[in-house]
C-alpha cells in the first residue's frame, strides 16, 4: 500500500466516524427538538447524512455504482424538505384579523 493510499484510508475512515457522529446528533435532534421545524431540518439533513456515507462507502471501494443511487436521495430529501416545510408554513400560520368578520356578511 503506498502512503497516498494509506493517507487516503485514513482520511476516509476519519469521514465516516464524523459521519456517525453527526448522525447520533441528529437523531438526538429528531428525538428533543422543541418545535416540529427543528424535527423537519434535523431529518433534511439526516438524508444529506445518508448520501455521505454513501459517497464514503463508495470512495473507500472505489466504485461509482453508488452515484445514481446518491442523486435519487439527493432527490427525494429535496422534496420531502420542501413538503414538510409548505406543510408547517400552511400549519403555522396566523390567523388573519380582517377575514375572521366578514364571512357573515
């Protein structure tokens, strides 16, 4: 093994402890956040979480069969991102002061 391929190994094992790490973190967050937009951003970037660790398994076996798979995630966190934050801005909302009368008349 030469020393760019050990320096390689070991930055690419340094990459998936941090990977877990923040993984633990955010499962944390998902667990306690205080308010439903905490929960959501924590599970945004579960998924962007879950592409890294993808992207190093990848690069530590050298094979590129993973990138598709990394885009479909990349795909599907956007929009689910997207959904739940339409969701709790619709949820969230306040009332509007100048309808609540009017319906009756």
């Amino acid at each position: 093994m030469s020393a760019a391929q050990h320096v390689d190994q070991v930055l690419l094992t340094a990459a998936a402890v941090m990977i877990l790490l923040a993984g633990a973190l955010v499962l944390y967050r998902v667990w306690r956040g205080p308010s439903m937009l905490d929960r959501a951003m924590a599970l945004d970037v579960c998924a962007a979480l879950m592409i890294a660790g993808i992207a190093v398994r990848s690069a530590l076996n050298r094979d590129a069969f993973y990138f598709p798979v990394m885009l479909v995630l990349a795909f599907l966190g956007f929009t689910g991102s997207v959904g739940i934050a339409r969701f709790i801005a619709v949820r969230d909302r306040p009332p509007d002061p100048t309808r609540s009368g009017e319906e009756g008349r």
